[in-house]
C-alpha cells in the first residue's frame, strides 16, 4: 500500500492512543467501580463520603406537611398534588422552622412553565391545561385569578 493510506491511519491510531493515555491519567481509577462489577454512569466510589456531606437543596413534602397541613391538605385533592411543593415555591435549604417565609415566585413564567401549550402526546404535557399567554389576561399574574393550591374548584381566588 502507499504511505497516503497509512499515515492517515497512524494519525488515528496517534490520537486514540493520546486519548487513552490522557483518560489514564484524568479519570480516577475507581470510577465506575461496584460491588457487582463495573457501572456505567457517573458513579464514584471514592466519594461516597463527599455526598453524604452535600447539603441537600431540596427537603421534599415531608418537611412543608408539619407547618403547613391546610395547603398540603387542600392541594392533595387537585391535579398539582403531582408536583412537589418546592417546585413552585423553591428550595426550603435556608427555610427555617420559625416563621420566615420562603420567596414565593408569583410570576406568570412561573405558572407557564406547566400551563405553556406544548402539544407532545409522548410527553403528558399535551394532558396539561395549556394557556396562551398573548391572548389569556397579558401581563397580569396567574395568582392575581387564580388559586394554585386549589386549582379544580373553579380556580378562582
């Protein structure tokens, strides 16, 4: 063979090579690495000890259901008891148990973020009550209206 077919050949072999002697020495070694054997993923086990010092962002319904029964209460009987209470209202990091309050964002970017009209059947968004926001009050907050923590009994405040 001529050496216009080898030495784009060589070139490749060259660059995997560099590739892999590079991944040797940037990817740690227990990367991927379980009990049964090898994983694929991100999982480490080397820094199982890290996560457990992560500060967790988000406390889940659990933590908002001993202050708050009236809203959980009253939300578990409409269609957005599907949706966790720190999707609208943020993460409860920094929420204290004492009185302050978390920032609730009553944005009408807030309430489209569901309600946009996304016709995707596969998705389930196309099951979601959409609102064209151009034509349906602009400019006015959803809140102003509506009650999400009682969405189905007529919606209204």
């Amino acid at each position: 063979m001529k050496t216009h077919v080898w030495r784009p050949l060589y070139v490749v072999i060259g660059i995997i090579l560099i590739i892999l002697i590079i991944r040797a020495f940037y990817v740690p070694s227990d990367f991927g690495v379980h009990e049964r054997g090898y994983m694929y993923g991100w999982y480490r086990k080397g820094n199982i000890e890290e996560w457990k010092n992560f500060k967790v962002k988000y406390q889940g319904e659990g933590y908002c259901k001993d202050c708050h029964p009236d809203k959980i209460e009253s939300i578990m009987k409409t269609p957005h008891a599907i949706i966790q209470c720190e999707n609208c209202h943020g993460p409860a990091i920094d929420h204290p148990s004492e009185p302050p309050k978390l920032k609730i964002d009553r944005s009408r970017e807030q309430c489209l973020r569901c309600h946009f009209p996304l016709p995707y059947p596969t998705s389930g968004r196309a099951n979601i009550r959409g609102v064209d926001p151009e034509r349906h009050n602009p400019g006015i907050e959803c809140v102003m209206c509506h009650n999400p923590h009682s969405p189905s009994s007529g919606g209204k405040r």
